[in-house]
C-alpha cells in the first residue's frame, strides 16, 4: 500500500509539475527573454553562487514567503498567483544570474501593472532577497551584481504616485 | 572689508530657502497621496558631513539625507567629534530630507583651541563657533538604482556660514565672519562593484570650512575646490572609504593644508550610523599635523 502511494506520487509529480497545476490561467502574452528586463550576467558566477536551480528556488521561495507575510508589502500579493510568482521569479532571477533558464514570464511594466509599488516596497523586498541570499550562503560581491540588474527595474515596478 | 558677505549671506538664505519650499510645496501637489515615510536601503542617505549636508565626513554628497523616498519626509541628526593633538572639534547638527530630493541642515561647529589659545595669542579655551545653514537639491541622477546607467546622481547646494568670532578673525586677517559656499556634487553607487564614489565641485572663500573666517590678507574671494571620495561595501551594513578635501589658502599667518581621512560607517540599524575615522586636517592656525581619530553618530528616519 505504502510502496502503491509513493508510486503515485512520483507519477502524479512527473505528470504535471506541482506549480505548474496550481497556477491560474492569465491573458495571452508573447513570451521572451527579454521580458526579465535585464540583460543576463555573462557567466556563471553568480548563478553558481546560487547554488544553481536548487538554490534559486529556495532563494525565491524565502523571499516570497517573507514578502507575502511582511505587514509593508504583505497586501500587494494578496489576490496574486503566489504559485505562478513562484516559478516566473525563479526562472527570472536564474536566467539573469546566468543560469539556464528561459524566462517564460510577462514584461516588469505587466506584471506590476497597477499594483501601486512604491520605492518602500521596492526596497523591502529588496531587504527580503538579500536576507534569503544570505541565509543561502551567497557571498556579498555575488548579491551585488544580480541587485545590479534587478536595481533598474525601479524604474518600471514603481509608479509615479 | 567689512562684513560685505555676511549681508549678502542673509539676504540670500531665506530667499533660497523660500525657493526651496515652494519647490516642495509643487511636489506636494502633484501628488495627492499621503507621504509613506521610511524606506530608503541602508546607509544610502550617507552619514552626516561636518558642514550638516548629506555626505561622508569631510565631504558633502548627492545623496539626500534621512531615510525618506521620492513619496515622504525624512530628518537625520548628528554629534561629531575630532580629538585633534592641539584643537578639539565638536559639531552638532540636523537635517531635513523632503522627497529625497531637497535637503535642508544645520550644523553648530565649535573648534576649541584649548591649552594651545595663548600660544596664539588667544585666551585659553579660546573657542571659534561657527553655525552652517545648508540647502541641497538633486537634480538628475539616482545613485542607486540607475544601475544601467553611467549617469550619477547629481545635486547643487549652497551652505551659509556664520562665524561668531568677528574680532578674532579680523585680528587674524580674514577677510569677513561669514560667507556662502556653493557646490555641485556627483554621487554614484556602482553596485555591481560593491563601490560608491563621489566627487564634489565647492565654491568657497572659508578657512578652515569657515572655522577661520572667510576671505583674508593672502587670497580674498572664492576659489574652486575638491572633495572626492570612495567607498567599499563589506555588507549591507559596513562601509569603509577614503576621502579627500582640498581647501583654499587664504591667511598669511597659517598656510592652510588639504584634508584627508580613512574611514568605517556602520548601520548598527535602519535609524542608527556609526561613523570611526581617522582624519587628517594638516596644518590648522600654526599647529602642524592635526590628525586623530574622527567619531561621529547620526541617528536618521
């Protein structure tokens, strides 16, 4: 019986990936890369420093839990697809920090369409990413370089209030 | 000579001042929300400079101070003091950020001479006080999150200084006991670098910031000078850096040097910067080699 559950977990996992079965369906976009809104880092230092797809993930999942508890920024997620916000960010930050990844999500301007992100907001989960890099291990040097390139999309996740 | 400058000094304060309110008042309208106070990455409204503006210690920077974004108001406070082999330096001071793009200060310098006043002809304890009214606006740039960008933050402001000691600085051929300085500042964090440099354009007749009075008997009138600085990131918390003042030379009885200093700033919290330095003001009135330790604490929202 024991052995009969395990075997169908495994198939149930293999059959249709747990995030992907909880997400919700959204409008029709055209996906690219350039929809992360950042070039990549060239090499794999800083993915590696992240202890590649793993450790991204664990990183991601920390920064969402954080985020989606925290009472400054809590409110923004609710109503959102956590689990899709889960695997976009992931696959986000992986093909940015020079991971093999495909960004398969919307533009930064899309995705945060509405939202009312302040600067505040911006920076507080800032702080949340750099506490879940910290708790993975990644060496300060190597948090830098990928906030380098998530630091500019200010510019689109803020709006003018 | 007379006191040209002082007058010229209290006419323009208020009216810069006044400028500078109306300039927020307009920001204020603009957008009908309420302020969100807080929220600005530590350590990126620098520490406070012994002037009262933004900066690092010796130098003023672009950055605007207390812990404000675009959407609020921030204020920070501080206490300074340089222990030097024969001066003491203690300056207090306050400032207030609107928006993170204007800066109002105000520093209290005093600059005891202690056991060396009669070796210069002073009484002893002979102390030199000087109040800094500062005004700082950011223009273009963001230091922070320009990341994609070569562009700094760049601010221009202006610092009006009053000495008290009006006698003493005529006796020593300054030129006037208060004057205006104004400067043009680029700051810029490289973060993928972990670096944060700056570098800054001052206007000014000041001794010694003003400590000595402005103007004098070898120079008199403004010159352009220098500051520069650059900074490491250990962590989010812990910078250390170096800066760089040149200075004008404007007395005939004291050759005036160019400053330096080494230092380590510490967020101990979101509300709370240590600042250690060691600091290097070169000659001062006569005295050779002022150099010691430089401690300063700011407390910022």
């Amino acid at each position: 019986m024991r052995i009969l559950l395990l075997s169908a977990m495994i198939l149930s996992i293999a059959a249709a990936p747990r995030a992907r079965a909880e997400e919700k369906p959204v409008a029709p976009y055209t996906q690219s890369n350039a929809n992360a809104g950042a070039r990549p880092l060239e090499g794999t230092a800083v993915f590696d420093a992240m202890n590649g797809l793993d450790g991204i993930q664990r990183i991601v999942d920390d920064l969402v839990d954080h985020s989606v508890a925290d009472p400054v920024i809590g409110d923004i997620f609710v109503n959102q697809d956590i689990a899709r916000l889960r695997r976009t960010l992931g696959e986000q930050i992986c093909y940015l920090a020079g991971g093999p990844c495909t960004y398969t999500g919307r533009t930064m301007a899309d995705a945060h369409k509405d939202m009312g992100v302040t600067t505040r907001d911006f920076n507080v989960l800032v702080e949340h990413l750099r506490a879940a890099m910290d708790k993975e291990g990644v060496p300060f040097v190597q948090q830098n370089r990928l906030l380098a390139r998530l630091a500019p999309m200010h510019r689109t996740i803020v709006e003018p209030r | 000579m007379g006191n040209n400058h002082s007058i010229r000094g209290r006419v323009a304060a208020p009216f810069l001042l006044a400028g500078l309110m109306a300039g927020a008042g307009l920001a204020g309208e603009a957008s009908a929300k309420p302020l969100v106070n807080g929220g600005k990455l530590l350590l990126t409204r620098g520490v406070s400079a012994v002037e009262g503006s933004g900066g690092g210690g010796l130098s003023t920077w672009a950055l605007i101070t207390g812990n404000e974004t675009e959407d609020g108001v921030g204020a920070t406070a501080f206490v300074t003091h340089a222990p030097l082999p024969d001066y003491d330096l203690t300056v207090v001071g306050a400032a207030v950020g609107l928006r993170d793009r204007f800066e109002i200060s105000y520093a209290h310098q005093e600059f005891d001479t202690g056991a060396t006043g009669p070796a210069l002809g002073l009484r002893g304890n002979f102390t030199f006080v000087q109040d800094v009214i500062g005004v700082k606006v950011r223009v273009a740039g963001d230091a922070v999150y320009d990341q994609d960008r070569l562009l700094p933050q760049i601010a221009v402001g202006a610092q009006f200084k009053q000495n008290t000691q009006s006698n003493v600085l005529r006796a020593i051929g300054a030129g006037n006991d208060s004057g205006v300085d104004v400067y043009l500042s680029a700051t810029k964090l490289l973060l993928a670098q972990s670096l944060l440099l700056s570098g800054t354009l001052r206007y000014t007749e000041a001794n010694q910031t003003g400590l000595l009075g402005f103007g004098g008997d070898r120079n008199d009138g403004h010159s352009l000078q220098v500051e520069a600085s650059a900074a490491y990131m250990l962590s989010q918390r812990f910078i250390v850096g170096a800066e760089y003042r040149t200075k004008p030379d404007n007395l005939l009885f004291a050759k005036e040097d160019d400053a330096y200093d080494v230092f380590a700033a510490y967020a101990v919290s979101p509300n709370l910067t240590g600042t250690l330095a060691y600091v290097d003001l070169g000659d001062i009135a006569t005295r050779e080699g002022e150099r010691g330790i430089y401690l300063s604490l700011q407390v910022g929202y």
